[in-house]
C-alpha cells in the first residue's frame, strides 16, 4: 500500500489534498490533530495530521510457484480487506454531508443542530474535526450522546478561563450598562431583590435615565417594593453627593441611561457621569434577541470599560443561544447572568459553565431507536 502524511488547518481541506493526490479510493489509516506552542504560550495554530494510503496490492514477481503466490495473496485476511472497504466507504460517504463541510452522515444531526444555534462556522469546523477524530481512532459509529459530550468537552475547553458566576459583593458600586431595550431596569430589579432575599443586603438605586419618565417610574417601583433609597443623578458632581449620602448601604445599583450606544457620543457621556473606581463591579447587559453583529458594535463601543462579565436577557425570547458562546470566546468576557422572562425576582440565572452548557445542548435529539 502507497502511503502518505498530509496536514492542513482543518478536515475537509486535508480530505482536498487526499483526493487530488490518491483519488476516491483513498483510505485514512489514521489522524490526530496537533497544536503549535506558539508565541508565549498564545496563539496556538491547530493542524489535522492524517495518514492517508492507497490500496494497491500485488502479487510480486518472485520464480515462486504459481501455489506459493497464492498462499501469499491470501495471506491477506479477510477481516483487513473488509476494515480497508469500510475505511473506503466513509471516506466517500464524506462529500454528502448536509451542513456543507465533508463529514460522514453520523455527524449531520449534531452538526446541524449548531448551525442552526447559530455558533461560529470557524468553532462548528473545530467540533467536526474532533468528532472526524474520534471517529477514526474508534473504528466505529459514534452514539449522539457521545458526541454531545465530546461537543460539550471541547466548548468547556474554550471556556474556561472567562469567568462566571454573579454579583461578588466584594465591590459596592453596580454598574450596568447597555442599549436601549435590553430590559436594564428589570434585571437590575431581580439582582437587587435576590441581594435582599437571599444576602440580606441593604441595597439602593441610582439612575442617570433622565431621558425616559418611564424608566425612573419603573426603578421608583421596585425601591418601594424592596424599601430601598433611590436617587437621580444629573452629572458627576451629584454621583458624588449620592455615593456619600448611601455611605451606610452595602450594594448600590446604577442603572445607567439605555441610549444607542452605536453612537461614539452616548458612551463619552457615559465615560465623564460615572465613576469606575476600584469599589464598583461592571456588567454589560445585551438582548439574545438581537442580531450578533449589533451586539458586537456594542461590545467594541464599551472595550475601553472595566467589563469582566455579560448579562444576557430574554432567552425565553429566542430559539438559537449560539451567539452567548460567540461573544464570550470572541471578547473574553465572562457571563453572570441570563434572564428568561418578566418575573422579578424568579426569571434570572446566575451562570455556571456546565448549566450554560447543558442549556445549549438541551436541544440535541436523542438517538433515534432502530
């Protein structure tokens, strides 16, 4: 058998390279994926190895009787000729795939499936590759709960280092901040009544919304609700008065005003009304509800802020969370929340990396019964 080692950056590229070198006969005899270490450790580059061969084998020309020649062809056992026709069959049943990269069928429910969450085409190819992976190395099918856990495995990889979980209460001063519509008031409403609930926090309000009566209503209402102090500020001179005036409090929400913040000029207002001092901990609230490419103008818009983590909203709203995973590996940031309804305080999550996972995979069918 005619051997070879090719390498590319994914699988269907590698597979490119076998069929214009070894035809459609070609088999895989094997295939890992390597990681370059890199530049101090940081931008790792992934290559698909695999060995590919072309079966061609043929009785040599040796003065052996016609008898001994026939002892050696069939000293190739059946069960390698049947290994090398299955071998044969997968790596032709790999141009048929339904979701437009080259991977067996087996893989098209899973792959599918984060396609239509709507996750990174570029992530979506890494996952291929792992499961093409898992699949040469097992010689055999692969069960759908066992590629959901490879899926899961390889997003808690990418996840990590980002942090996840709530309010610390190590800081004073909330900070949220976010677009218009991203519902801001009501999630600062289920943070502050959870402080109350269950840390038994004494907790007040601050907005600088001063453009919209029914935002500073809609705040007023849930301090009254919570028995807790709220004020409005104009400019940073009353953020002052206000911080010392809630001196005695242990958690202050600001909830800031919901502008366009596509617009450079409402962040730089932003920036000059409130402090982002060492005792105040800040959120970015975004709506999955939104497209991702809006978001990410938000994201840009607030790069030169101290945001650590994500609140996300209105879950309950959509039906593809692919975009949550997206912006955190893309930015780096963290998650703290998502919401998934109206009610305050019940429709809020604080985030876990396995819950956010079993969420996005909670919609994977089961394996269909034969």
């Amino acid at each position: 058998m005619k051997t070879k080692k090719y390498s590319a950056s994914t699988m269907p590229e590698v597979m490119k390279l076998i069929r214009k070198d070894l035809g459609e006969d070609a088999v895989i005899l094997n295939s890992k994926v390597l990681y370059s270490k890199g530049f101090l450790g940081l931008f790792k580059k992934k290559t698909i190895e695999v060995l590919a061969g072309m079966d061609s084998v043929e009785a040599p020309v040796t003065p052996r009787t016609p008898s001994t020649q026939i002892v050696k062809n069939d000293s190739i056992s059946t069960e390698i000729k049947k290994e090398l026709e299955d071998l044969k069959k997968m790596v032709k049943s790999i141009k048929h795939s339904q979701v437009g990269t080259e991977f067996p069928e087996e893989f098209n429910i899973i792959l599918n499936y984060l396609a239509d969450q709507e996750l990174e085409e570029e992530l979506i190819t890494t996952i291929s590759d792992e499961l093409f992976v898992h699949l040469n190395n097992s010689k055999t099918r692969i069960p759908i709960e066992v590629q959901k856990e490879i899926v899961q495995n390889l997003l808690i990889a990418k996840l990590q280092e980002v942090p996840f979980g709530g309010i610390s209460y190590s800081k004073k001063f909330i900070n949220v901040l976010g677009p218009t519509g991203v519902g801001k008031t009501t999630t600062i409403a289920k943070m502050a009544a959870r402080a109350v609930l269950e840390k038994k926090k004494k907790v007040g309000f601050i907005t600088t919304d001063t453009y919209r009566i029914a935002a500073i209503e809609q705040l007023k209402t849930y301090a009254g609700l919570l028995q807790a102090p709220m004020e409005i500020i104009y400019n940073e001179h009353d953020l002052q008065e206000v911080m010392r005036k809630f001196e005695n409090l242990d958690v202050v929400f600001i909830d800031t005003a919901g502008r366009n913040y596509k617009e450079i000029k409402f962040v730089q207002d932003l920036q000059k009304l409130i402090n982002f001092e060492e005792n105040t901990e800040t959120f970015l609230v975004l709506s999955t509800t939104s497209k991702q490419i809006d978001m990410e103008v938000i994201i840009e818009q607030f790069q030169g802020f101290p945001i650590e983590k994500f609140i996300f909203t209105k879950i309950d709203e959509t039906n593809s969370i692919g975009a949550i995973i997206n912006l955190m590996i893309k930015y780096k940031k963290g998650l703290a929340y998502y919401t998934d309804g109206q009610e305050v305080p019940e429709d809020i999550v604080e985030a876990s990396l396995i819950d956010l996972l079993n969420l996005f995979l909670k919609g994977i069918p089961h394996e269909r019964s034969s």
